[in-house]
C-alpha cells in the first residue's frame, strides 16, 4: 500500500499555537474597540463590506471620508470595497488620489498594487508591494503585502525570488512574531508554497479558529484552495461556506465553490460562477471557469466571449491568455496560438500550465497522442508541475503505453501525494499486474484470472467480428495495436476511465486504440449485455480513428448506438414511456443541442436521452440520405471541419433546418404512439379499469393494468384481449411485467408452446438485455430439437450472464447436436472452468467436442482430467479407450 502522507520535513513549532491564538485575539479585539470609538460611519463601513453589502460598505465609507478620524483605513476600505465588486478603474483612480495626498501610506499601497495585480499591471503591483512592506509599521499590512509579493513572483515566473520571501515570512513565524487570523493565514500560504502542507494546513487551522468577527476571510479563501489543490473537496467546500457565512456575497468564496463542484460535474459549476461575477462582473477567474464550460461543450463562440472578457479586465492574465491559445488551437489558428504562446512566455517563460491546459482540452476532446505531446512540453518546462504528470501519465495509458504512463503517473505521485489520481490508478495498475492476458488477431486483452477461461474466449471472438464488420462497413482500418481491459469490479474501471471511483451508469469507455469496460461480473446478473457494451465501444475505435479524433462527442455516441442496434436485435437502448413523455413534453433535445446532453445535462435522465436521441440521429441519416453520408461526415470531422458545415455539406442542411428535419423525423416516429401513451391509469381495481377503457378504450396503461389484473384472476382470455391490446398500443415496451412477459409465461401455461416462443422471440427482439425470454426460448427449441434455434438464442444469453454453468452446458449440448463443434468446443471450456456441479461430466463433454474437431490428444489429456476427478467414470473410460485404440492404430499405420 501507498503512503498517501506528505512526508516533507516541516518547521512548525507546536508550542507557539496557544500563546499565538491568545495573543492574536487581544489584539484584534483591541482594534474593534478603536474603532467604535474613533469613528462611527467607519465601524459600519468595515462590518458593511465583511458583511458583503458593499453598496452599504460604499455609502459610509464615502461619509466617514467626509470627516476627520480614520481617514486612511476608510480610503483604503473604500478601495477594497470598490475592488471586490470589479470596479477597478475607479479603484485604481481613487487609490492613486489618495496616494498623492498619502504617499507613505503602507496600507493604500497594499491595496493599489492589489488592484494592478488583478489588471495586469504586474510590475506597477510589485512596486506597490514593495514601497508597503518597506512602510508598514503594522504588522499586518507588512505580512500581507510580503505574501502578495511572493504570490507575485510566482506568478511571473521569480521562483528564486519568491522562495527568498516566502523563507523570510517563515522565519517571523518561527521566531513566534506572527500573530492573528490573518497574519497565521499568510505564513500557512508560505508554508503552503515552500510544499509543507501539513504544516500549512495546521496554521491556516489556527487561522480559522478565531470568532466569526475575528477570523480573516483571506485566510479562509487561501484555505479552501489549499484544500482544493489538494483534492480534498469536502473540507474546500466546508471553509468555502464558512466564508459565505461571514460574507454573504464573497466574489471569491463563490469561486472557490463552483470549482469544488467541478469535482462532483454539478450544474452548480456554473450558477455559482455566475454568482461571483454578479458580485464582480470583472472577476477573471470566474470568467476563465465560464469559457473551460463553454470548451466541455464545445461551444467555442460562448467560451471566446467569456475569455474576451476576461482579457479586457487584465490583458496579461496567463490562464486566460492560455485558454484563448487553447481555443485557437481547436479552431486551427495556429498563427493566433503561436502569439499567444509568445505573449505568455514573454511573462512568465516557465509556465508550463500553458501546455498542461492544453493537454487538459485535448484529452476531454479524445485527442490522447496530442495530449502527451504538450504535457511533456509542460513538464519540460516546469519539472515540478505535478498534475502535468499525472495528465501525462494517464493519456500514456489511454493511447496503449501502459508502463510508460505508470513511471510518469508515479513521478505526480511522488511529487505530490496527496494526488487521488495518481494515488488511485497506481493501485490499480498493482491490481492489473495479476489480470491474464490473451491476443486475436488484431486485439490484445487484459482480464481478471477468473474472467479468462470464461468470458475471454466469447469476448475475443465478437471483438473480431466488430472489427470485420466495421472496418468493411466503414472502409477503414484503425490504427493499432487495439487494446480491451476489463474490469472485475466497477470502481477499478471507473478509476481506469477518471481515476476516480464512481461513474454510475458507466459499462465501457473507448480511448481510440484502447477499450475499458466493467466485466459483467461487476454488475447483478443480467444487469447488462456486455456484447453490445463491447461492440458499441468499438464503434468508438472506429469514428474517433477514421474522424482523426475531431468527431464530436454526440455524433460518436449516435453512431455507436445507432451500430448497436445493427450488430444484434435488441441490442442498444431501448424505446421508453419516459422518452415518450419527454417527446410529447416537448422537452427533447434540438439537434443543434444534444452535444450538451452528454457534457452538461441537465438530469441523469437527459443523459439517457440523449444517448437514444443521438441514435435516432443517425438512424434518420441512413433513412432519409443514405449510410454513405455517415461516413462522408467522418471524413470531414477528420479534415476539422465544425459540425454545422459538416451536416451543411453532406446533407445540404443549415443548422436550423437540421433541427427542422429532426423534428419531422421524430414526429414520424412518436406522434402517434405518444397520442396512444396517456398518462397512467389511475384506477387499480377491475371495474374502474373497465369504466376508464369505455372512454378511451386506446388507452395503454389502462389495457396493461387491466390485462394483468386479469390473468391473475385466472380470466386468461380476458386477460390475453387487453395485454395483446396494449402490445399493439405500443411495441416496443419491455419493461417488468410487460405484455410479452406475461403472454410468454401464460402461453406454457396454458401448453401453447408455438405462441411462447413467438412472444419470448419478439420480447428478446426488442430487449438485448433481457436475459428471460431466451432462456425459455431456448428450452422450447431443445425440447423440438431445434438446435440450430437453441444455439443462437443461448448465445445471445451469453452476452448477457456468461457465468451460469446450467446454460454453458445446455449450450455445448445443443452445439453438439447441431454439428457446430467450435461453439461447443467453446462452451464446454468455459463450463469446466466456471466450478460446475460435475466438473468430471465438464471435461467429459469437452474431450467429446474436442475429438469431434480433430483435436484427439488435447482431448486425451480432458478425458484424463475427468477420470482424476471420477476414476470410474465409465463413459470417460470408454472415450479414453476410443483414443487410446485410436492413437495405436495411427502409430502402426
């Protein structure tokens, strides 16, 4: 196991905790009694703008100016409160108004180099830092502006010059002379930045134990990005709020929030965003946050205007000068990205987070080889740039470079343990180190030891049928090697897939050469159809390769659920009531809108929408244009073409009339079934049901209901009329208790088998996850020795549950009967693996299916491992005479 503890040697003295608290909490009560006496006007202003109401805050800090005490605490809170709410260049005009009258004022010198730290006056801002330390005889402000110096310096890229201040600030704290809320908070960031985080986190606690009205809220902010840089979410929300409590409105604290919830993919990312810059209408970071949402989508347009905006606040803010680069990058500017690229190395030249969110965009848009390529720019250029490693690492890994994506993800984690990321994956590479490995033709894959024997052979040989499917289909050969890991539980694929746990709903993930999926022992049985997981991330291989990885994220999940539906009926999601409520709702995604279905849904709901809207897409294209135009498509994606001139150019449809046609093609689809699908009956009991279908004897819910209430009543004509009624109402509804379920199950019943079967067919045909009515399928077809039937009906179970001993046997059974000696070869493989209640009867029936193939000495060595089990098994005894007298024969010959 990984030591998860930084065990960076600290400085703290633990001793200096009490005295230091006690002695910080005298002084700040001393200051709150001055100023109540002092100045009155200046007492609301400054509980005012802690308090968030700067309009309040302004009102009387413009009164107290107008008299005689406090006059330079109150022109600097005036600046402050000015500061906070974005109003920077008024800030900046008053803050030097009143420089001219008060030169040698430490605490407006603090606060003007504040302002030109936010608009990108960089070297004004070290000015200012500089002339307040040097005038400081608080030691407040002094601390204060030594740590915005330091951060300064960081930023520009004076690392030696930023450890110079940040050991100097240390070293007050040693000798015991920092004391209060804030001063604690600006030695906790200079241990933060000197990389003791223990130690950082142990002051900014004391830092936070103060009262309410004593506790610094830039103690607070630094704290929760501690926290956040760390991973810790919760504790970063915790302080966050902490924060709100004090100051309703900190532009700041609601910053830090929506990145906390970027942990969670929360819609609250961006209503918390939205809330600072009501606050601030300038705040950069939060407009930075604003265009990264704009980038998941895709909606480049939104996420240039937010940088824009930003670049107008503070034209040499690196984050946002890289974001724009990044955004030029994915249009194809390249000329626009190289200056700025200039602009950014031309301030700070060791920036290497320029590269890492590039990297960053590039792996959320599927680009992996890109993404390797600058996130080794990054750490070329800034060595200790810890999460460049980890994004470095894992894009290794996804692009099939495995051990050399584990050194560099073990380099993040040494320099930063604290790394969930790294931490996680790490381990779970320790656990791949035990999964089998198996190779096809053109797959290599990785599983537990236990999956092997059973699902590998299944697994390796519909891989192979995709891959000749497809490539036929698409008349393309994706690059390789192609790589299929499966997951024997869920949380180490979803580690795989974010390197996090979690990623409910998940099956499988394509990465372009590599696929990742949950084995489907990893879910209850029958859950899933781990074939159609398999085949549908394939198609992933297919259109992110042929698409040179451009498509968008929508149109790949169409096509794959779209190819989904071709590889198998039944296969793929199914048609749902909620789908349909939703469509006559009129809450359905537009086409020109599904994108943001996938990367910001509204819902877990839309997501699954979204999926089924994105098929249909693809399937209206294929019935009204043609399949060709598909792949006319993908070739555009690949040449960077934007999705409107894409669809433009192939389907001769603007966006708005794409949107039209969609329309139409969902309304020719579920016009009709949706006037059918009412709302749910409301009656429960038999007479009611009767009553409600007098007046809408169209009514679905009210036929099912009613059909159920009967056959339980024994009234199975009755019961058959409306179950058969609304199975014509709607079709393709497969749901527990559906009508083919219980017309299926009543039909044996009743000992008429030929409509069994055909309800039990037609459920499977529109449910690929269904493991039921195949099953029963199955046994009806042996029982009429319909063994061709029987084989492909407990196949298709197989995709669903490959571990039931009882079907692996009566599948080698009726492969047997049915001459198809491989598929028995197969399943009577798996059967002796899977711990069978008659192990020797397993090896019995592979040696048989073996020998039918021609393979007599591997059968001899299973008809030996049966007689170990059973020695007087006589029929085992007999075969193993068979391939004895054989083998004697052939050696005379």
């Amino acid at each position: 196991m990984r030591d998860c503890r930084n065990d960076s040697v600290g400085f703290r003295l633990k001793g200096f905790r009490l005295i230091l608290c006690a002695a910080g909490l005298l002084m700040l009560l001393g200051n709150c009694s001055a100023s109540r006496t002092e100045g009155e006007e200046y007492s609301r202003a400054a509980e005012a703008l802690r308090s968030g109401d700067y309009a309040k805050a302004r009102q009387h800090f413009d009164s107290a100016l107008a008299g005689k005490s406090r006059q330079e605490e109150s022109r600097a809170g005036l600046v402050r409160t000015l500061s906070e709410t974005g109003a920077y260049r008024e800030a900046a005009a008053r803050a030097d108004e009143f420089l001219r009258n008060l030169s040698g004022s430490a605490l407006l010198h603090l606060e003007r180099g504040r302002i030109a730290k936010a608009t990108g006056d960089y070297a004004a801002a070290e000015k200012h830092f500089r002339r307040s330390r040097e005038l400081a005889s608080q030691q407040d402000v002094r601390l204060r502006s030594t740590r915005e110096l330091g951060d300064l310096l960081e930023l520009v890229g004076r690392s030696d010059d930023a450890r110079l201040v940040w050991e100097n600030l240390i070293a007050e704290y040693r000798q015991g002379k920092v004391k209060g809320s804030g001063q604690l908070g600006d030695a906790a960031v200079a241990a933060w930045r000197r990389g003791y985080v223990h130690d950082a986190r142990d002051i900014f606690m004391d830092a936070s134990e103060f009262a309410p009205a004593e506790v610094s809220l830039d103690a607070l902010i630094a704290f929760g990005h501690l926290f956040l840089e760390k991973y810790s979410v919760t504790d970063a929300l915790g302080v966050f709020r902490d924060c709100l409590k004090i100051n309703k409105a900190h532009p700041d604290a609601l910053l830090g929030i929506a990145l906390a919830k970027r942990y969670e993919s929360n819609i609250e990312v961006e209503t918390y965003s939205r809330a600072a810059l009501k606050v601030n209408p300038n705040h950069t970071g939060a407009l930075n946050l604003l265009a990264e949402l704009s980038m998941e989508a895709e909606d480049y347009e939104s996420a240039l205007k937010a940088v824009d905006s930003a670049l107008a606040v503070n034209p040499s803010s690196l984050d946002s000068l890289s974001l724009k680069a990044v955004i030029r990058y994915f249009q194809g500017d390249m000329a626009a990205f190289s200056e700025l690229e200039k602009r950014v190395f031309s301030i700070n030249r060791s920036y290497g987070r320029f590269y890492h969110l590039l990297a960053e965009n590039l792996a959320a848009r599927r680009k992996y080889h890109e993404a390797v390529d600058f996130s080794r720019k990054a750490v070329e250029i800034d060595s200790t740039l810890w999460p460049a490693y980890t994004c470095l690492g894992m894009n290794l890994t996804r692009i099939g470079k495995l051990e050399e994506g584990r050194k560099a993800i073990q380099r993040a984690f040494d320099g930063d343990p604290f790394n969930v990321w790294a931490y996680n994956s790490l381990e779970l590479f320790d656990q791949m180190d035990g999964f089998a490995q198996n190779r096809s033709a053109h797959f290599a894959v990785r599983m537990s030891k236990e999956d092997e024997p059973v699902l590998g052979p299944y697994l390796l040989d519909l891989a192979e049928e995709a891959y000749d499917t497809l490539t036929k289909r698409y008349k393309f050969t994706p690059d390789g090697p192609l790589h299929i890991e499966v997951f024997p539980d869920h949380g180490g694929f979803a580690v795989r897939t974010l390197g996090l746990p979690g990623l409910a709903g998940a099956l499988g993930v394509c990465f372009g050469k590599v696929i990742a999926m949950d084995s489907p022992g990893a879910r209850k049985a029958g859950a899933s159809n781990w074939g159609a997981t398999l085949w549908h991330e394939f198609a992933h291989v297919m259109t992110l390769q042929m698409s040179n990885y451009n498509i968008p994220r929508w149109f790949s999940e169409g096509i794959s659920v779209y190819e989904e539906h071709r590889a198998r009926q039944g296969w793929g999601d199914t048609l749902t009531k909620a789908f349909v409520a939703a469509y006559k709702g009129g809450t359905l995604m537009k086409a020109s809108d599904l994108n943001s279905g996938f990367v910001r849904p509204r819902s877990p709901e839309q997501i699954m929408f979204a999926y089924y809207q994105a098929g249909l897409f693809c399937e209206m294209i294929e019935e009204k244009y043609g399949f060709e135009k598909i792949r006319q498509a993908l070739l555009l994606f690949a040449a960077n073409r934007q999705a409107d001139e894409v669809f433009q150019q192939t389907l001769g449809l603007s966006r708005s009339q794409l949107d039209d046609e969609y329309d139409r093609f969902l309304s020719e689809r579920f016009a009709g079934l949706a006037v059918r699908l009412d709302a749910a009956a409301s009656a429960d009991d038999k007479e009611s049901l009767l009553e409600e279908l007098k007046g809408n004897p169209e009514s679905f819910s009210a036929n099912l209901r009613l059909g159920t209430l009967l056959r339980k009543e024994g009234a199975e004509a009755e019961a058959e009329r409306h179950l058969k009624k609304a199975q014509k109402l709607f079709p393709e509804y497969v749901e527990q208790d559906n009508p083919y379920q219980q017309l299926g199950n009543m039909y044996l019943e009743l000992k008429r088998e030929e409509e069994a079967l055909a309800e039990f067919t037609a459920w499977s045909r529109f449910d690929g996850a269904a493991i039921e009515p195949l099953l029963k399928a199955a046994d009806i077809h042996r029982t009429r020795k319909n063994w061709d039937s029987a084989v492909n009906a407990l196949k298709l179970s197989i995709f669903i549950n490959p571990y039931d001993p009882e079907v692996l046997k009566k599948l080698g059974d009726a492969a047997m009967e049915a001459g198809k000696w491989g598929e028995a070869v197969t399943a009577y493989r798996s059967l002796a693996e899977s711990g069978p209640v008659d192990p020797a009867g397993a090896h019995y029936s592979l040696a048989r299916a073996l020998l039918a193939t021609g393979k007599k000495p591997e059968a001899k060595r299973q008809v030996l491992r049966a007689l170990e089990i059973a020695p007087s098994y006589p029929q085992a005894q007999k075969l193993l005479l068979e391939l004895s007298e054989a083998a004697a024969g052939e050696r005379i010959r």
